[in-house]
C-alpha cells in the first residue's frame, strides 16, 4: 500500500475533521499517516485502520529536516491555510524548501479544498507563487484564490470538498432552528462588536421562541471558543426548556444527524453553509469572511447574507426571509466537487 503524509488542521474542528475523514474513507488502500502533538484532537480518527497516528512536539520543524523518501507523497488538505501570520504548517521559506525537495524526489506534494489569504505583503505572495510551481497540484475551492494564481499550470479550481460527502439523510424536525456560534471574542478584526453579536443573538432568539420555535445553538470547534459563546448565550435564558446544545466532539455523523434535522439554519461557520445546501435547509448566512462571500457568488446560491462587521443589534431575521439552495444546483455542486481530490487519483494512487 501507498504510504501518505497528511497535513491538516486537527483541533476538533469539524470542518477539518470531516476532510480527513473523506479522505480515510474513499482511498482504504491507501495507509495515511498524521503527526501530532495531542491525541484528545485526533481520537476519534484512531479507529480507522489506514490512519497511522504519530507524536511529535514541534511538528513544523520536524517535517522541514524529514527525509521526503520516506512516504509517497504529500498531501495537505485544509481551508483557510494561506493566511499570512496564520498557524500549522504556514508557508515560509523552510516550507516551500521541503515541497521544492519532494518535487526533486519524484514525491507528489498536493494541496486540496483550500483558499488564498488573507495577506499583507507581496513578499508572502511571491513566495506562494513559487511554493505552486513546485507542488505537484493544488485545487483551490474558490475563483478568488484560482484566478491570482491561474497562470500556474499546478493550479486547479473545485468547489469545496464537503460538498461531496454523503451526508446522513434524516427527517426535519418541525419547528427548529438552528444556530451555528461563532466566538468574535477570539477574532481581532471582530471582537470589538461582540457585545452587538451577543445582543443580536438574545434579540433573535427570544423572537423565534415567542413563535413557538425549538432553538438548537451548534458548536463546530470547542478549541476556538463555539462552547464559550453558547455558555454566554446560556446565562442570558436561565431554565428556557426551548433551548438546546449540540456539541461536536468527534464523531462526524452523529453530529449530523443532529444537524440535519433542523428546519432552519443560521450558518456563521463556512462548512454549515454547506450542509445546510446541501441538507436542503432555510437558511441565513452571518458571514465574518470574504472567503463565505466568494463562495456564494462563485456557486450562485442565491442566499440571504448579514454581514458581521455591519451588525446592529436591533437586527431581525425573520424566518420568511430564510431560503433553501436550488437542489439541481446543489447535485452539480456535489458533482464538481468530487474534482478537489483528483490529484490523488491521478498523481498518487
């Protein structure tokens, strides 16, 4: 079996959690391999056979002086990975120097269902475009991000790898709502207008309650702070018997079934734009991110959007103006997506 080196933001972050899954799932004959500091973020992985777990303290300077022969390729799976200033193996000189040694070895290095930026300076820019040369193929899931780099031959264009996964079909449950929380307070461009985000949530939710509505508050990533915010939430209705916590700890499906079952949903995490589109469900985007935005113009959802930096705390979202993605839209959505990983088929396998 191929022996594969994968890179990803593991922190129980569904979005991330749910690529790797995908990938453990649709390539069995294929043994992957995954270091990291911390076995509590990657657990839940641990039961499929082609995951190999390895530990280690200071991942990013261990795979720079790894000797590149020692798997068959390379691939980093993951969104918001080329933001300048960012974390977990961010591209600087001693990256692009061990992608630059992989493509000397004949190693496929991949990138799949990722964007470009945020960035400051045209010396990280300039760098990338040097790390894409070397690199074996990258699938952007945004035009945004494939038309600065079109020009090189590596470079590829997809929808997001999510939208191809078959996800769990469950009834609605009449009369829900859902909300996806974000944590601004983590957030240096956002933190400042927490207080409004606070309000707008209690405002809103003691209107869908006053309607007889069921609220169900989501959390995608306790690391980045989902779980603080719905503990805020909580203290503002004491003992509401029409409030309700969904968790994701790990399990990807489990959460689902929870997930899919709302009749509406408030996304403010980019993935719950997705499976919301792709559950079929009403909803309303709270965007904090270009990167949400591109998407929903690249892929023509047609979808209501409030905007976070723009946030009144007077604001309403009735659910009449709540809308569901065009379902032929969303089966060409799904069947494009299944290109992001075709570096692998073609390069790997």
């Amino acid at each position: 079996m191929k022996k594969v080196f994968v890179m990803a933001y593991l922190r129980k972050n569904f979005g991330d959690d749910l690529f790797v899954k995908m990938l453990l799932e649709k390539y069995k004959n294929i043994d992957f391999y995954i270091k990291y500091d911390k076995y509590e973020f990657i657990d839940i992985l641990d039961k499929f056979d082609n995951l190999h777990i390895l530990y280690g303290m200071d991942i990013d300077e261990e795979l720079y002086n790894a000797d590149v022969n020692e798997y068959d390729a390379y691939v980093y799976i993951g969104g918001s990975i080329f933001m300048e200033g960012g974390s977990s193996y961010n591209l600087s000189e001693k990256f692009y120097n061990f992608v630059k040694r992989c493509k000397e070895n004949n190693k496929p290095f991949c990138y799949i269902s990722c964007n470009y930026g945020p960035y400051q300076t045209q010396e990280y820019f300039e760098l990338s475009k040097k790390d894409f040369k070397e690199c074996t193929d990258i699938c952007f899931r945004d035009l945004y991000s494939y038309n600065l780099f079109s020009d090189i031959e590596t470079v590829r264009y997809a929808p997001d790898f999510a939208f191809c996964y078959n996800t769990p079909k469950v009834e609605k449950q009449k009369d829900t709502v859902g909300i996806t929380v974000i944590n601004l307070n983590i957030r240096k461009d956002l933190k400042e207008i927490n207080d409004k985000y606070m309000k707008f949530l209690e405002r809103n939710i003691k209107n869908y309650i006053s309607l007889g509505k069921n609220i169900y508050l989501f959390s995608f990533c306790k690391h980045e702070g989902d779980e603080e915010t719905i503990e805020a939430i909580l203290k503002l209705f004491p003992n509401e018997s029409h409030l309700h916590i969904v968790k994701y700890t790990g399990d990807i499906d489990e959460f689902l079934k929870q997930y899919n079952t709302m009749e509406y949903m408030i996304c403010a995490r980019f993935h719950a734009m997705i499976l919301s589109s792709i559950a079929m469900q009403k909803m309303y985007i709270m965007s904090y991110s270009k990167k949400i935005d591109r998407v929903i113009e690249d892929l023509d959802l047609d979808l209501p959007v409030l905007h976070l930096n723009e946030l009144d705390d007077n604001y309403d979202l009735p659910l009449e103006n709540f809308k569901t993605v065009n379902k032929e839209k969303i089966q060409k959505i799904s069947k494009d997506a299944e290109k992001q990983d075709e570096a692998i088929r073609k390069h790997i396998i």
